[in-house]
C-alpha cells in the first residue's frame, strides 16, 4: 500500500487503541464519538475521564476532531490514514465471500464482454459503495481496418477500427485535393500492409511511401496513440445506489461525483496517480487529486497481466467508509480478474 504522504507523530499504545474504537464506531454510526460511549460498549480499562484526555492528545496531532464543542470527535483524514497503514491490520475478504465471488465470475469466465459490468456489480455490492471498472486495454493499440470518406476536396474522415473492435474518428486535413475513388484505392492498397500492426511498426513504412501515402500512416500512428487516452477508456460504475442515502453523498455532492464517473474525469483525476501494480492505493479526503472527490474515501487497483493488457477497479465512498471491506474486495477482484485474465490469454 502506498506510503504516508507525511511524516505523522507516534502514539501511544492507549491512543492507538482509542483512535481505532472512534474510527470503527464513526464508520458503523456516521456520529461522533464520545468518551462515555467508549466506556460504556468496550472494556478499556481506564475512565471516561483519562479517554477524554487521549482524546485531547489526539486532536492536538490531527487525528480526530471536534465537529461541536459539546459533541464527540470524529476521524480527520490524518486519522483515517493512520488507522489504514497502522490499526486496521491486513484485509482478506473471508473464504466464503471468496468462493461465492469465484463462483460467479465462472459462470461468465468466457464472455469476456460481459466482464466488466459484472465485476462492477459484484464489486459495488461486496464493498458496500460506488464500484468503477475499466475494461481490459491491450498495451499497444493494434489496427484492424481502417476507411476514409471524402468530406470536402481536403477533408477526409478517418474512421479506425482497433483488434478488439474499439472504433475511433479522425478529421484529415489532406496535403492536396482528392477524390473518394484515389481516397478508398489508397485504403484498399494499405489496409493489408498495416494491419495487426500498432503506431510503432507503423511508423517505419512512412519512409519511403508516396507523400499521400506517407500522410494517411502518419495519422494512423496518432489515431493508435490516441485510442489509449482516458477519455477513450471503457468505464462502468455500480452502486449509486448503496451510498446516496448517507448524509455525505447528499446535494451537489452526489451529483458531481455522477459527473464525474459519467465521463473520462474520473479516470482524468486518477489515472496519473496510479502506480502499476497489484498493490492498493488509497486516496482519503484531501489527498484525492480531483476537488470533486476532496470529501470522499478512493481505494484503486491496477489488474491484468504484465506488458500485454490491465485496467484499473476501485470503489468511491465516504472518507468514513470501511476501508477494511472496501480495500480485502478490491484486492481481491483484482486478483481474481488478473487470473482469469491469464487463463484466457494461455489459453
């Protein structure tokens, strides 16, 4: 999991413990949590009084605070973080929640197709929040046909068809006026030539062609390239419903992060920030590198098999979320979809 963005102070071993009992109430009960009730539902071993105390201590470092002067304390994002990397010990979801998962991706272990919007429903309904999955990309996007229309004497569209099907458009700006018949002749001629082929083995086959020639395989390197930018990435998101009844995700809120996962802004946001990788990372609160996502918990996984086709799932939720649930889940669809991913490719 990724490092601490900051240097946190150390805790005693009583404010660990303390810090810990407000960040699970605060996810169970979305309130504040105050020293009485600490004492009253676990046995601590100290007074209400000497809690309250740690509890001073405890947002004196920024790890807790208080939302009103008669109230409890809630969890900071400071807070929250301390808990994932130091409290919340190493999430796996239970054996029987694993083979129920296992069990339902076999049923669609072949129809690759439905994949994505399965693993969003069976994410979204396992963490208990917002799932987002983007469909497995190859590496290197790989031409399987291309046209050209003639729109205007210097103004062709270029339509590009990829191996797994993903269509994509261009407008061509041609060096000189030509006709549909010289257009469709030039794409007939090569089609064969660059076919299976990606925008790096493309290249080399410009030096030498003819300058109209040398023109269209340009620009179908930059349309390869192109088909790899977030905007372009098939995306699908589940369980708006599980979380649009908590107070956080109430008003505009809500409404900006439907915004956001109904386009390419949140893999925008996210994507720079995202190592390669199994391993989880995890964006509370300010940490998220959108605004729209400042108030909200973000736990990410990279999944596929190396050099050859990945994608990206996570879930988005209240910072107050469980992270324990939402990070054993997305760890292991993750793996799971990485495997069931080798098997097709080795097949």
């Amino acid at each position: 999991m990724e490092t601490l963005r900051a240097a946190m102070p150390s805790l005693t071993e009583r404010q660990r413990a303390i810090l810990k009992l407000i960040v699970q109430e605060h996810v169970a009960t979305g309130r504040p949590v105050g020293s009485k009730s600490l004492t009253e539902r676990y046995a601590i071993g100290v007074s209400s009084a000497t809690i309250r105390n740690e509890m001073s201590e405890l947002e004196g470092s920024g790890f807790v605070q208080q939302l009103h002067t008669s109230g409890g304390r809630v969890p900071t994002d400071r807070g929250y973080r301390y808990y994932v990397h130091n409290l919340m010990g190493a999430p796996e979801l239970s054996s029987g929640d694993q083979i129920m998962i296992r069990h339902q991706f076999r049923q669609v272990e072949l129809q690759l197709d439905q994949w994505v919007e399965f693993a969003a429903a069976v994410l979204a309904e396992t963490a208990g929040n917002v799932s987002i999955v983007s469909a497995p990309r190859t590496g290197t996007a790989r031409l399987r046909h291309f046209e050209m229309i003639s729109l205007q004497p210097r103004l062709a569209l270029l339509i590009l068809v990829m191996q797994e099907g993903a269509v994509r458009q261009m407008m061509l700006h041609l060096p000189h006026d030509c006709e549909q018949t010289q257009l469709s002749r030039l794409a007939d001629t090569l089609v064969p030539v660059v076919r299976g082929l990606g925008a790096e083995e493309i290249e080399p086959r410009i030096i030498g062609a003819t300058p109209l020639a040398s023109f269209v395989l340009s620009q179908l390197a930059v349309g390869l390239r192109g088909v790899g930018s977030v905007e372009r990435t098939q995306i699908r998101h589940s369980g708006i419903e599980n979380i649009l009844g908590q107070p956080e995700f109430a008003g505009e809120d809500a409404q900006s992060v439907l915004d956001l996962l109904r386009g390419g802004a949140f893999l925008a946001a996210v994507l720079p920030q995202l190592s390669i990788g199994r391993d989880m990372q995890v964006f509370i609160g300010d940490e998220n590198p959108s605004s729209a996502l400042r108030r909200f918990g973000v736990v990410m996984a990279t999944y596929g098999i190396d050099g050859e086709v990945a994608g990206i799932l996570g879930v988005i939720g209240p910072t107050r979320m469980s992270y324990w649930r939402s990070i054993s889940s997305v760890r292991y669809m993750a793996t799971l979809i990485s495997d069931l991913l080798h098997d097709l490719y080795s097949a």
